[in-house]
C-alpha cells in the first residue's frame, strides 16, 4: 500500500515527514501566525522546515517588538512622572538662615540659653547671693529685706520677657518643622511614583521578557537541531555518492588490469 504524499501548506510542494511538522504538533503564537496567512489551513496539515522557520524569525522579531514598545512605554511613564513634579526641595537650614533677623537671632540665643545648666546655674547663685545680702545685710546692704517682694517682681518680669522671647525661638522651630515636613512629603511622592513604575518594569521583566526570552532561546535550539539534522543528511548523501563513485570506479580497475 503506497503511503500519501505530504505537501507543505504554503507552496503545495511535496515535503518529507522528517523535514516537515504538523500545525498541531506548533506553539499556538505560531499556529495563529500560520492561520492568519492561510485561514483554510488545518491542524492536520504540514509546513516545511524553510517556510516555518521564516514564520518563527517573524514571532520571534514581534516578541522582541512588544518587549521593547512596553519597556518604552514604561520609561515614558517614569519620565513623565519625575518631570509633572517640578518641586525643588528646599534646604530647610540655609532658608532660613537667609532669613534670619536680628530679634531672631536674640531670641534664638536667649532660648539657647534659658536652655542650658549654665542658665539654671547663674540663676540660683543670684538667688542664692540676693537673699544673702539681704537676709544678712552684709556690707550695710538691706534694699530687699524679708520676703524679699523686690526679688519676687524682678522675677516676674524676667519670666514675663523671657516667655515671649522663647515662643518667638519655638515658632522659628515650628516653620523649620513645617518646612521639613513638607519637604519630605514631596520625597516620598517622588519615591512613591519611582517605585510604583520601578515595580511595573520588574512585573513586565518577570511575566513578559523572561518567558519571550526563554522561548526565544527554545526558538534557536529548535532551529540549531535542524540545521544539524541537515547536515547529518547532508553528510549521509555525500559518503552514499562517494560509495558509488568507488563502486563504479572499481570494474574498469579490474579491466584494465586484467
């Protein structure tokens, strides 16, 4: 029983069953790619090694096509999203200093040092030495005798100076503070639209140019087994004539020495 003759879908050529595969046996990105050219085509029909690797070039130059538009399209998105941004952080130390008046300057100091132990230490040696004069009348010394009232009003009036002055420093830290805040608000913003398009690019490496590139090396070790394969039969044919040349040759040897 003779066996059907296979014919390659694209140029109706007869084909061998080694040389040929079935659009069943295909990738379904090049199946379609094949039925797309030749809607009338079927699974059960053959394509040739020549036709299909030309369909194979083409799906692998569209894989690379689509990674290369997306990653572009990511890069666009990540340069949009720094330059839609056109705040300039500000240093927060240099502005105001710029700034700085003299009553600051004042209270920035009075602050410091209302702050400090050298402060508390100079207060209680006045207090000390005050109600030592007084209580004592050392050297003939009595403008503030017991209860001391003269103490108690000098007091009052550096509490009631100081206050304000000290508010004054702290609305200073305040802005300092608020201009800060602000700044790092507008960090994180930044930041935030980096890492949101820096994981968009990771996503599409991972789903998207990992799997095309693997395929693609699929693509290359399918076709490399090919060309071996021909130049296994290549070789085949070639030892098969030179046996017959010799086998030709080796009759009129014979004759002639005969």
């Amino acid at each position: 029983m003779a066996t059907e003759q296979l014919h390659c879908l694209v140029d109706g050529e007869p084909v061998a069953l080694e040389g040929s595969l079935q659009l069943a046996e295909l990738d379904a990105g090049l199946r379609n790619r094949i039925k797309r050219d030749y809607p009338q085509s079927k699974p059960t029909d053959y394509i040739c090694g020549h036709h299909l690797l030309k369909y194979r070039l083409e799906h692998v130059d569209a894989l690379i096509n689509a990674d290369m538009k997306q990653t572009k399209k990511i890069n666009q998105k990540l340069t949009k999203a720094l330059q839609s941004d056109d705040y300039d952080i500000i240093d927060v130390n240099d502005s105001l200093s710029e700034s700085l008046t003299f009553g600051q300057k004042v209270s920035d100091d009075v602050a410091r040092f209302g702050g400090s132990w050298g402060f508390i230490f100079v207060f209680m040696f006045v207090l000390i030495g005050w109600m030592i004069v007084n209580g004592l009348h050392l050297f003939g010394v009595n403008f503030d005798n017991y209860p001391f009232i003269l103490l108690n009003l000098v007091l009052s009036c550096v509490a009631a100076i100081q206050a304000p002055i000290i508010m004054m420093s702290q609305n200073r830290s305040a802005d300092r503070d608020r201009m800060m805040a602000e700044n790092d608000y507008h960090v994180n913003l930044k930041s935030e639209h980096e890492l949101r398009l820096l994981h968009a690019k990771v996503d599409h490496l991972a789903q998207n140019q990992v799997p095309h590139t693997m395929e693609i090396a699929r693509f290359q070790l399918e076709i490399l087994g090919e060309i071996r394969q021909e130049l296994a039969e290549l070789r085949a044919h070639d030892a098969g004539s030179s046996d017959s040349a010799k086998r030709r040759e080796s009759p009129h040897e014979n004759m002639d020495n005969s």
